[in-house]
C-alpha cells in the first residue's frame, strides 16, 4: 500500500452504531487513498476475548480494572489485510464469537480499560505516516478529537439489522435488531466516553445507499479534507 505522493497526511475519525457500514467503508477508503486503517472495536473486543479467555468475571467492574493493563494487544493497519493478536496469539476469528459480542459492552464501560485502548489507538494513530482512518463509537468526540475529518455514519435500526444477519449468515432478524438496538443503548449511557456525534461530525445516512455510494461519498470528503490542508500548508510554506 502507498500513500498517495504529494498528499497531506490526513486523519480521519468514523463513529457511529454496529450494522451502518463502518468497517467495510473505512477499509475501501483507507485502501484507495493510500491510508493506514484502524478497527478500533477490534480491540475491545481483544480484550474481551482476554477477560473471558482467563475467567474474569465480566460481571465485576472491579475485576476487569484490576487486570486491564496486562494483555498485550497489537493491531496491524493495512487496510487490506488488517490483524488483531493479544500476547501474540491472532484472535481475528475468536473476538467475533457471540460470546465476545454479548460481553464486549460491560468490558468496554470500565474505565481503565477504555483508558488503555484509547492510549493505544492514539500511538497508532499518531504513528501512522501518510495519515489514517480509524472507526469506533468515540473516536471523533473522545479519542481523536482534533482529527482532520469527523464523519458519523447512520442506518435506520431495520438496515443495520439486516446487514447485520447476512454478515451472520441469515440469523433472525427481530432477534438481531433487539441486539442491535440493546447495545446503542449500552454505549450511548455508559458514563465514559458514550457512542456520540462529534459536533463538528459531517453525518451520512447509509440506510438507502449502496456500499460503493458511501465510500464514494467519504472518499471525496477525505480528498476535500485534503486539498485544504495543502492550501494551507502551502501558504504557510510561503510566507
């Protein structure tokens, strides 16, 4: 993957809930503008996988503080072939069991482990040359606030839940949107950095896009983004 030549460094914060489209977007635009990609849900779901893997009990906040800075997580950030491991083992399959999704909410609220993730996600970022593209639910309000662009992805509950139960193999829809609609309100009320959007967020509502009209449409955001940032930069230069 190359960054494109002359391009800015640029970073870019895609927030919204499960089932809009933010993974599959973000990868497609990291990709074609030669960017790094970062899932940051992948790593809460690391380590989560973690809690439960060593029999901690999700119920006990308490219990999850106490050893939230043990595993070892590390995210590669080709957009092509992103990676996840926590103390060297690749979890990018188990951390997508029902197990991890049904848990991930109560670990992701405790405070010293958003604390621990939100530290890592900025030394990736930062470290990303040629600029990155990094989703979740708090990176443009909490965790990369001064990003070059903010976009805050939608879907009605009935898109998300039927893009959800394809990518699982056909399971109920109802069923699904429950889920989908029990962990809104989850992220959306925990007391540390809550699923919000940014104030400063362009919002795109997927419900009736296509795939490729979303990445076309944050594509030319970033590009915009860009081509600011080198109108600045260069009058900067001439000054």
């Amino acid at each position: 993957m190359e960054t494109v030549a002359g391009s800015p460094a640029v970073i870019v914060a895609i927030d919204g809930p499960s089932g809009t489209g933010k993974s599959s977007t973000s990868k497609a635009v990291a990709a074609q503008l030669g960017l790094r990609y970062l899932d940051t849900g992948a790593q809460y779901r690391a380590i989560t996988w973690w809690m439960v893997h060593h029999g901690v009990d999700i119920t006990d906040p308490a219990a999850i503080a106490a050893v939230a800075g043990q595993p070892e997580i590390v995210s590669g950030t080709d957009p092509a072939a992103p990676t996840i491991s926590v103390d060297g083992t690749d979890v990018a399959g188990p951390i997508r069991t029902q197990e991890v999704t049904a848990k991930v909410s109560a670990v992701s609220a405790v405070p010293e482990v958003r604390t621990r993730i939100t530290e890592l996600q900025r030394t990736i970022a930062r470290a990303a040359e040629g600029g990155i593209v990094v989703e979740g639910r708090d990176i443009g309000t909490t965790v990369l606030p001064d990003a070059d662009l903010k976009i805050f992805l939608t879907a009605s509950p009935e898109a998300r839940a039927a893009r959800r139960s394809g990518e699982l193999n056909g399971a109920d829809v109802k069923a699904t949107q429950e889920a989908l609609v029990k962990r809104d309100a989850a992220d959306s009320s925990r007391k540390t950095s809550p699923l919000a959007k940014a104030g400063d967020a362009v919002e795109v509502d997927t419900t009736d896009l296509t795939l490729q009209q979303v990445i076309e449409c944050v594509v030319t955001l970033v590009e915009e983004r860009r081509e600011g940032k080198t109108l600045v930069e260069g009058k900067r230069a001439a000054r």
